[in-house]
C-alpha cells in the first residue's frame, strides 16, 4: 500500500519553510474536517453528497503523494454518484493513512 508522504509539500515551497509550515496546517485543519462530513453523508445514506466530500478528499490525496489511491478514489466518487458503495472499504482504509500520517506532522 502507498505510503502518503510530503514530497508534493516540499517540491510547492521550494526553501521556504513558512509556506510548507502553513501547507501543513491547512492539512491539519481541513483533513479531519472533510473526513468527518464524509462520515456524516454515509452514516446519512446521502451517496450524493459523499461523492463531493470524496471529490474534495482527491485534492488532499494528490497533495500526499498518494497517486494510486488518487484513481480509487476517483472510482469510488462515481461508485457514490450511481449509489454504489463499491471501493469504500479501500478508500476509507487509506483516509486512516492519511489521518495518521497528518497527525504525526
């Protein structure tokens, strides 16, 4: 399984360490906010409105280097959109990589 990782962070701020400190933080914040509404719309049952929380989640997955569970992601966004749970099990396993990850920053 990939490993999320900051290269994507570092390659983005170059030297300037106040810019990849504040990357981090945006990470920080907004990460365990998205997965929490993502939880909420699929104890909810709302497919719809998970497949968006799951479409903002991309953009956090490529910011962590995570490009294969980049296209599981994007797989399991249209899985949503057609009321299909299919790939959740594979997608929420890496948002608790991700979590770890981000938390241990």
């Amino acid at each position: 399984m990939e490993k999320p990782n900051l290269n994507y962070i570092n390659d983005l701020s170059g030297n300037d360490e106040e810019f990849k400190a504040t990357m981090i933080g945006v990470l920080k914040k907004e990460l365990p906010e998205e997965i929490k509404d993502y939880d909420d719309y699929m104890k909810n049952n709302d497919f719809f409105q998970a497949s968006q929380s799951v479409h903002k989640l991309k953009h956090k997955i490529s910011i962590l280097g995570l490009e294969k569970s980049y296209y599981i992601a994007e797989e399991f966004e249209n899985n949503l959109k057609s009321n299909s749970t299919a790939l959740q099990e594979e997608f929420e396993n890496f948002l608790s990589l991700m979590m770890n990850f981000v938390n241990d920053l």
